[in-house]
C-alpha cells in the first residue's frame, strides 16, 4: 500500500466535490442551529438531555449523506470505469473513502457541533455545561456511526441506483428484525417474564407487581465483549466492501 | 503482449457476447477492431482493461491478468471509453491530481496536444464540449505514455481537422514497446490510421490479419460496371461505381478499402477468409 496513492485519492475526491462539501459544511451548521433554536423555543416541551438528541440527528443525517457521496462514480458507467482504472488498489481507495467519511467528517462535525453548541450556550440562558460527548457512555455512538458508516459504503457498492434510500430501508428491516429476535430470545428464556422493552447487547425491561423493572446486561460483560463488536463489525463491513470493490464489473 | 485463450463472456445465462474467443496481439502496432452494433467489441475491450472479467478463459496483458487491476498494470493501461468521464476540476487541477499516477506522463507533451487541438487549458472541463472533452481525454490519454492504450470510438465527436490529428497524434506515440488498440464504427476515420485489422461478429473474431498483408493478397479497385474477372471476390454498388475485391495473386500494392473489407466479411467471410489463407501458404512445388 502506498500512502502517497492514499493522499491522492483523498485529495482527488475532496477537490472533485469541494463546492459541494463547502455547501454541506454550511447546511449543517444551518441545520444544526435551526434545532438548537427549536428546542431553546420549546424547551419547557423537552426534557432530558435534548442537545444529545440533535448530535445523533446531525451525526447520522449529515454522516450518511457525506458517507453516501464515496464511490458515486459506481452508479454511472462512464464515471465507474474512470474509477477502476485509477492505477491505485482497492484498498487504498477504500481507505481514502474511510478516511473521509468516517476520520475527517468526525472531525469535523464534531469541531462544528461544538462551535454551534458553544455559540448557543452563550447566547441562552441555559444552565448547562458545554456538551459532554463522554458522560453516560454517550460516545458508544461514535462507534456505532463507524458501523452506519461502514454499511453505507457497502450499499454504495453493492447498489447501482438509489443506494443510500435501498441501504437505509435494509437498515431499519435489519434493526426491527434484530430487536424482534431480541424479544423472541428473552421471551424463549424467561417465558414467565412481561417484558415490555429491550436493547439488543445492551437492556430490558419487564412489568412485575405493576412497576417497571429495568435490567441490565452487567457492566463487566458489556466492557468484555462491547469493544470487540464496535471494532470488529466495522472492520468486518469495510473489509466486504474492499472484496466488493475487488470484484467489481463495470 | 495481449494474450486471448478460449475467452468468453456472458452478462447472463442466456445473453452470451463473447464465446471461445482467441486472439494475440503484439507491441509496436496499432489494432482497428471493428463490429456492428452489439458485436462485442466494447466487451472485449473491456475484458482487456479489466473493468469486466471472462466467464471462461483467460485474458493476459502484458503478462497480467487485467481481472486483478494490479496497480502496476494500471499504470501501463489507458483506456479511453466511448462516453468520456471528465471530473469537475479545471484542466490544471486534472493534470496535478491525475497525471502522478502515471510514471511517464509528459506534461510538456500534453501541453502540446492542448495546443493542437485548440482547447485553452484555463478552462473548466465541465465548461467543455463532447468533442473538446473527448480532444483533452485523447491528449492525456496520448501524454501518459502507457504502453497499452484502449480507445472506444475515439473519433466520435471530432470534427474532420481533429481527426487528422487525431491520426497523427498516435501515429507519432507509437513506440515498439506500445500497443494501440482503437475500436470504432467509423471505419474510413482509421484507414490511414492502423496497422492491423480486427474485425468481429457475434462475439467472433472473423478476421484478424495485418493490413500489409491484406492489401498483398487482395485487389480493392473501383470500376464503371460489374466485375466478370474470375478472380473476383465481392463487389457492391457505391456512388462512386462499383467497389471491388479480387484476388491479388502478383501481390499488386494498393489501398485496402476497410469499409468495402468490412462489408465483405460480413457478407460473404468464406470466401474472403479462404482467399487470406490460400494466398498466405506457400505453394508446394
């Protein structure tokens, strides 16, 4: 593998898009703080921790479309054939779109949902601190985006058309059937039980004597095993989508 | 330097494009492949530049299977498709950004083509025309100095002054360590252009001869009424009279009309296949 072939891959995909990604860059923050100034609006509606809410909206809406815009030249003849015939390997152009996609646009959104919460906080009268990505555990889904990221991509190379829509609706399909296996699971093991909700790798909860009881997966297991799935699962994802580039016909 | 055993390709069971396909070529020459519509050669180019893999046989370039895209072959294979892709860069932000993964890129060379060709490299080439982008392609494609070189109907959008440079632009490239291989529907636009013809039908080679020893084994000529000459192979009416085929046994040297060929193979390939081959054996004495 060659770095320098990686940077130019980089920097061909950033220039060849650049107008397009200035635009995006300022629609998200545009987006960003029309939800901020939603929730300062109504926020005798809300409670709880609201500001999380509009980080993984902007995370997932925002990283999915960025994310979607890698391997574009797939869903064209012409365009696809000029990619293949980049004299660069499928994994370096599979790592300059992880690069992307899931290293820089982090950064970035990051750095602009701060600045945006920042600017919010200082012109509210809000009583909280600046957001805390760490508290709670809430960086889990900075993993989690690096799995969406990753089958993102895959969609992109395995649909010729409407790939991000096709991706998205096997997404949801993916999520429903994981939790109806979830229940089915719980249900199978603890027949007696009335849960009423679960979390796949993660909670459930039942009803017993008309409260709500709240059980959760000990923290020992989640730090043993909760690593290795938000390691492996993307890898594993990207690792597919290299074979796919691989295998690609145009 | 390309290498075709038994090749075949089928985009599904029932639609088979190529079928037990052989084929050799050799560096130093120029390749006219031509075809009808839907003949395969689009295909069979695109086996060679690995952007589609044989069903069955196998397809070596330059000692590579095109399948793998190693990167070293990629780097000796431009392949100029039929719709050129030019990204949304201006023409300098291209050459910085695609002429380093070619190793013998000659960027002064470039600029010469640009010239030649009229086309300002201040420009955006999403501002450019079909004929101006394909002219810029062909340049960079001329430029990077690989030793394979794929054109899919390249003449398509040039006006007649740009395909007289066209012609003279590869035949100055051409080097004995190159290999050109042009396929196109227009066939007078690579008369003064190749060295060797390939013609195709079918997902079949039906004719792969150079064209020195076409034009010594076969009379093309232009007469005001029908041929009775014994020796003739094919004739059609054409505005000019009548354009006509013989058999060429004193190894007369005249202009081999591949348009008139072309016709002839496709009408009537046995006689003008048995005519090759019985003049290319020696006689027994």
């Amino acid at each position: 593998m060659s770095w320098t072939s990686v940077q130019l891959l980089v920097d061909r995909q950033f220039k060849e898009h650049a107008r397009l990604y200035y635009i995006s860059l300022l629609l998200l923050a545009g987006l960003l703080s029309f939800m901020f100034l939603l929730i300062h609006n109504w926020r005798d509606s809300f409670s709880g921790a609201v500001e999380n809410g509009v980080f993984l909206i902007g995370l997932f809406l925002s990283g999915g479309l960025f994310t979607n815009s890698m391997f574009k030249e797939f869903s064209n003849k012409p365009e696809g054939i000029w990619l293949l015939n980049i004299p660069a390997g499928s994994f370096e152009k599979l790592l300059s779109a992880v690069l992307l996609s899931a290293v820089a646009f982090l950064a970035v959104y990051l750095g602009v949902f701060f600045l945006i919460d920042g600017l919010y906080l200082s012109f509210s009268d809000q009583e909280r601190g600046v957001f805390e990505i760490f508290q709670n555990g809430f960086h889990e889904f900075i993993y989690l985006y690096l799995i969406f990221n990753g089958l993102i991509l895959l969609g992109r190379v395995t649909f010729i058309k409407h790939s991000f829509l096709k991706t998205m609706v096997l997404i949801i399909a993916g999520v429903i059937l994981l939790n109806l296996f979830n229940n089915a699971m719980l249900e199978y093991m603890i027949p007696d039980l009335n849960v009423t909700s679960s979390m796949p790798f993660n909670s459930f909860q039942f009803r017993h004597l008309g409260e709500n009881i709240h059980v959760l997966l000990p923290s020992s297991a989640r730090a043993s095993f909760m690593p290795v799935l938000w390691v492996l699962l993307p890898v594993a994802l990207w690792g597919i989508t290299w074979l796919k580039i691989k295998e690609k016909e145009i | 330097m390309i290498r075709i055993n038994q090749l075949s390709y089928q985009y599904s069971r029932k639609k088979e494009i190529l079928s037990g396909l052989d084929l050799e070529m050799a560096s130093g020459k120029i390749y006219g492949l031509l075809g009808k519509n839907g003949a395969g050669k689009s295909t069979l180019i695109r086996n060679i530049a690995g952007t589609l893999f044989p069903t069955q046989g196998s397809c070596q370039v330059l000692n590579y299977e095109p399948k793998r895209r190693q990167i070293s072959f990629l780097k000796e294979l431009f392949f100029v498709p039929e719709e050129c892709f030019l990204p949304n860069l201006s023409i300098s932000q291209f050459i910085d950004i695609y002429a380093p993964y070619y190793p013998h890129f000659d960027e002064e060379q470039y600029q010469v083509y640009l010239n030649q060709f009229l086309v300002d490299p201040q420009q955006h080439l999403h501002a450019l025309s079909f004929g101006q982008k394909k002219k810029l392609m062909i340049g960079f494609a001329l430029a990077a100095n690989t030793r394979l070189l794929i054109m899919d109907e390249p003449t398509n959008g040039l006006d007649i002054p740009s395909k007289v440079l066209f012609r003279n632009m590869v035949t100055d490239a051409i080097r004995p360590d190159k290999l050109v291989l042009i396929t196109s529907h227009q066939v007078r636009d690579l008369d003064e252009l190749i060295t060797d013809l390939i013609i195709m039908d079918q997902g079949e080679v039906l004719l792969h001869e150079t064209k020195k020893d076409i034009s010594s084994n076969l009379l093309f000529q232009v007469a005001e009424n029908p041929s009775q000459n014994t020796g003739l192979l094919y004739e059609e009416k054409q505005a000019q009279g009548w354009t006509q085929i013989l058999r060429n046994p004193m190894g007369m040297e005249n202009r081999v009309d591949i348009e008139l060929l072309f016709n002839a193979m496709l009408n009537n390939r046995a006689i003008i296949s048995t005519a090759l081959e019985t003049a290319s054996k020696p006689e027994l004495i």
